[in-house]
C-alpha cells in the first residue's frame, strides 16, 4: 500500500516534471522564432529606410548622403551598425522635420526605430529564457543560434521631440550591457 | 485589419482609459478597420455596438479612484471565446500589468500583442514580488506603447523593456465645436480651471491669489471652475464682494468640458508638478482656447515650448497673474496663440495617433506568425 502511494507521488512528479520541460522548451523556441522574425523585420526597415534615403540624395543631389545610403545597403554585417549611423548623421543633417517633402524618409526611419526598440525587446526576453537553470542544464536552447541586439544610435530624427537627458538606472540582470532602443545614445543625440 | 481592443475598466463608468480606448476604436472604425473592444460589463445595453461584454465587474480602488475590473473563471471564459471567435490579426489591451481583463486576454493569447501602459506608477513591493509571474505576461506582449515620457521611463526602469511613446489623441473636432454655456464668456473677460481645486499639486490655490489680485482692478473678471471638491474650498480666502464671480461647475462630463473650454478666455493650468501628458492642455487647445500653463516638462512640450501657449514658472502667482494680465490685454496676442496652438495640437488628432498606433501593430505583425488565437494550455508549443 504505501508502495503504491510513493509510485503516485513519482509518477506525478515525473508528469509535472516533463510538462513544465515541454512548457519550456515551447517557450524558448517561440522566443527564438520572434527573436529571428524580429531582425528580418529590421532588415527589412533599414534596407527600406538606405533606399528612401538614397532616392531622396538623388532627388536633392545631395552626394554625401547618397554615399552614406549606398554604403548602408551594400555594407558587409559586421560594419552594419556603424553604417546605419552614419546614415542616421547624415539624415538628420538633410531632414527638416516638418517639412512634407522628406515625408518618405520620415515616415521609413520611424519604421526603423520602432522596428529596432521591438528588436531590442525580443532579443532581451529570448536572451533572458536561455539563462533560465532549466534551459542551461537541458541544453533547451543549443539549436538556435545566440540573438544579438542590433546596437545603433537611437535613430530619431526630430531632435527635439525627446530630451537628450534621461535617467538611466543600472539594471541588476546580467545582460552586460542593454542597449535601451528608446534613449539617445549620449554624445549622438 | 482585424483588431482586437481589450479595456481593463468598464466602459460606462467614465475615465482617462476608457475614453482613450473609445476614442481610438472609433478612429480606427473611421479608417475602415474592423474593431471589437472587450470590456468589463454584464449587459451590452447602452455600449456602443463595437463593445463586448466579459462579464461581472468587481469595483477595485485603484490609483486614487474606484475601477471596475474582472477577473475570474467566466471573465477567463469569456476572453477566450472572443478571442477564439475574433480572428484578429493583431490584440491590443490596455494596462495589462495590474490583475485585470487585459492581462487575462494577454496569458490567453499567442501571436501579435500589443500593449499600451497609461499610468505612470511607481514601483511597488507587490510588483518586486510578482516580476517573475510579470515577466511571463510582459514575454507575451510583442510591443509596448507609453502614452506618456512618464509611463515610458517606468517601463524603461521598472519593467525593462522600452516603449514606444505615441501621445493620447484629442477629438478635435468634438472640442472646436463645442457650444459655449450661456452667457459666457461675457464682456469683461473669463478664466477657467478644471481639476480636483483641493489637490496642491493641481495650484488652485496660485491661480485662485492670482485670478483675486487681477479682479481687484477689473470688475466683472469671472472664474469658471470644473472639478470635484467642496465649494467653500474653493472660495477660501476670496473677499466676500468677488465671491460670486467664482463659478462652480462640480465634476462635468465630457461634452460639458469641451463647452467649458469653450467658455473661457484663457485656460489656466497651474500645476505644481506630478502631471504626465498635460492632456487638459490638447484639449483647450482643441477647445481654440489660449493656455497659460506652470513650466513643467510635460506641459513645455505639448506648448510647443511656450509658441503655442504661455508659460509662467510653476508655483509663482505673480507671474502667473502677469501672464493672465498681458493675455486678457490683448485679443490679437490671445489670436495669435490660438493659431499656433491649432497647428501643434493637429498632431494630436485621433486620425494621427491612430496612424500612429497602427505602425505598431503592423511591426507586431512583422515578429509574429500567424494572427491571434487562443493558446492551448498543454500543447506545449
């Protein structure tokens, strides 16, 4: 009798144990599949953002611009970020932000922007599921390739919709550093 | 596109969120989107056709005022059938972290979700304890919106994530057409204030030794005032012959607030700090009412940096009476204010803001496969 009591408990807990595994596991893998969704979705926001930025440097025969853009779309990814910034530096140097006319390209760098603060996020919340015990010690995670944040200026144009000053409070996570796609990066603002 | 809305607080009790949701289900109706907005209720009687029910609503204190919420096995029931039944393309609910209908729907649903946070709370003990629990509700939600640089920060420090800030919209056209109350604003000139009069922090008291100082040497200046509280608090310290140029109006309703806005010369906002948006502002200026408004942060940014409304610093009355003085002097620097103010508060425009909000949720769309449905629990993935 308390044989088959102590058999209950540990198929109970075997069941719980590998539904909370299965539970998990779905997770992680849902977080990846946005995290992956999430930077094609960028990609696509900055190629359309280099494009819209490159017609209009043709229109205006702006050449630095139009270097700036063409070197955007062509750049090899690991010289991407810094890419992106200059094209950013340039925009904003060419943009008057109420002016109708620039509003294609306007409209595209708000796509990048809140394509890359939602980047940011996904990739956070994926990175924080791969240090969960659970996801180490089964190796849940080892088939998705590491998200990594995509690490640019905030790409506002209208400099003075946002203060340039804002409180920044260290957070305790682990992360290193957490590039926070909603501030200015001080210096470039 | 197919849009779910879900509201934590029921929809026939007034207030800042539920006028948001309502405002914005009707830009987006507007635009040819198909909407549905789930809300705490038990009958459909009265709503607008777009509102479904989800249910009993528990009265809550929240936040300094009484709200409605539901949450409970029907309301969980209910939430999932209209999910199941909605086919969205894209679920938005409204302050999802406090235990609420939003939050059901939120840990109901896979696919895109957006959120939007509208107060700017501060953290507390409660949500230091439940972050673990909070942060599967805040993994679900694909982008977050901030109505508010307040509400943004909050989730920047508190919450960390980022937010999108898009500002609440106004109904301009609701606010410009509005009929001034009889015999208003009158001859001899009229200020107004709304808010809760016996809150410091809302500087009645500074507008009130002002508005007394400039109707010693103008007869006939009123004051009309919108707001709870009672009358003798508001009349405190006011010489007893202006006394009844001070108009009370007690708590109004929307469509009288936009007549009170309308009613006035200038609209006084005196605040002495802890307002997020400055929402008042968009609407006086809506109203085509000038602003004269303390230098807070938030009230220098809808002001266009003091272009499109008066700015004294916050707590000074006699600047404050200066500013009022130089106004009531002057209709054409008044005109002049109110065409500025047209101008900066057009952004603001429900159809702009919708705009806006629908950029978020084609990104949602973009991070996420398929449309909305109900996440089966045990299916794993």
């Amino acid at each position: 009798m308390r044989d088959m009591g102590w058999m209950v408990v540990v198929v109970l807990a075997a069941v719980l144990l590998s539904l909370y595994v299965t539970w998990t596991a779905g997770r992680v893998d849902r977080l990846h599949a946005r995290a992956a969704a999430a930077d094609a979705a960028l990609d696509a926001h900055l190629v359309r953002r280099a494009a819209a930025a490159a017609s209009l440097a043709e229109a205006a025969q702006h050449v630095p611009l139009m270097y700036a853009a063409r070197i955007a779309l062509d750049v090899p990814s690991q010289d991407r970020e810094a890419a992106e910034n200059d094209l950013t530096r340039q925009l904003r140097a060419v943009v008057a932000p109420d002016d109708p006319a620039f509003s294609a390209v306007i409209s595209a760098n708000r796509r990048v922007a809140l394509a890359r603060q939602v980047h940011t996020d996904v990739v956070r919340d994926a990175l924080r599921a791969r240090r969960r015990f659970t996801v180490r010690v089964l190796r849940l995670a080892v088939k998705h390739p590491v998200p990594t944040y995509f690490d640019i200026d905030d790409p506002t144009l209208d400099r003075a919709a946002r203060p340039v000053t804002v409180l920044r409070k260290v957070r305790r996570s682990t992360d290193g550093a957490v590039p926070d796609a909603s501030q200015p990066a001080p210096g470039h603002a | 596109m197919r849009i779910g809305i879900v509201c934590p607080y029921s929809l026939d009790v007034p207030g800042g969120v539920q006028n948001h949701v309502r405002d914005l289900a009707e830009a987006l109706i507007g635009m040819g989107h198909s909407v549905s907005v789930l809300a705490p209720g038990e009958d459909d009687s009265g709503l607008p056709p777009y509102v479904v029910p989800a249910g009993r609503s528990v009265p809550v204190r929240y936040n300094g005022s009484v709200a409605r919420l539901s949450f409970g096995p029907i309301s969980a029931t209910r939430v999932r059938r209209w999910l199941a039944s909605g086919h969205f393309d894209v679920l938005h609910v409204h302050e999802p972290v406090t235990p609420s209908l939003s939050m059901l729907a939120v840990l109901s649903a896979r696919g895109p979700v957006v959120a939007t946070f509208h107060t700017a709370m501060t953290r507390s003990r409660t949500m230091a304890a439940v972050q673990g629990m909070l942060q599967l509700v805040l993994e679900r939600i694909t982008a977050r919106i901030a109505v508010s640089d307040l509400a943004r920060k909050v989730q920047v420090e508190h919450l960390g994530g980022s937010a999108w800030e898009i500002p609440n919209g106004v109904a301009i056209a609701r606010f410009a057409t509005a009929t001034p109350l009889p015999g208003w604003p009158g001859p001899d000139g009229a200020i107004g204030f709304l808010g809760r009069y016996t809150e410091p922090r809302k500087g009645f008291d500074l507008l009130r030794t002002a508005w007394v100082r400039l109707a010693s040497d103008r007869p006939g200046l009123r004051l009309l005032v919108a707001g709870p509280g009672e009358p003798e608090a508001a009349l405190e310290g006011v010489p007893a012959a202006l006394r009844d140029q001070i108009v009370l109006l007690g708590k109004v309703s929307e469509t009288d607030k936009a007549r009170m806005l309308r009613s006035v010369d200038c609209y006084v906002a005196p605040n002495t700090g802890g307002e997020s948006f400055g929402m008042i502002l968009t609407e006086a200026m809506a109203a085509g009412t000038p602003v004269v408004a303390s230098d807070l942060d938030a009230f220098r940014r809808v002001l266009d940096a003091g272009r499109a409304g008066v700015l004294f610093p916050a707590g000074d009355a006699d600047a404050l009476a200066r500013a009022l003085a130089t106004l009531l002097d002057s209709p054409k620097r008044r005109a002049a204010l109110v065409e500025r103010a047209a101008g900066v508060v057009s952004a603001y425009d429900w159809r702009v803001v919708a705009e806006r909000v629908l950029e978020v949720y084609a990104t949602a769309i973009e991070v996420e496969v398929g449309t909305v449905v109900t996440d089966e629990p045990d299916t794993g993935s």
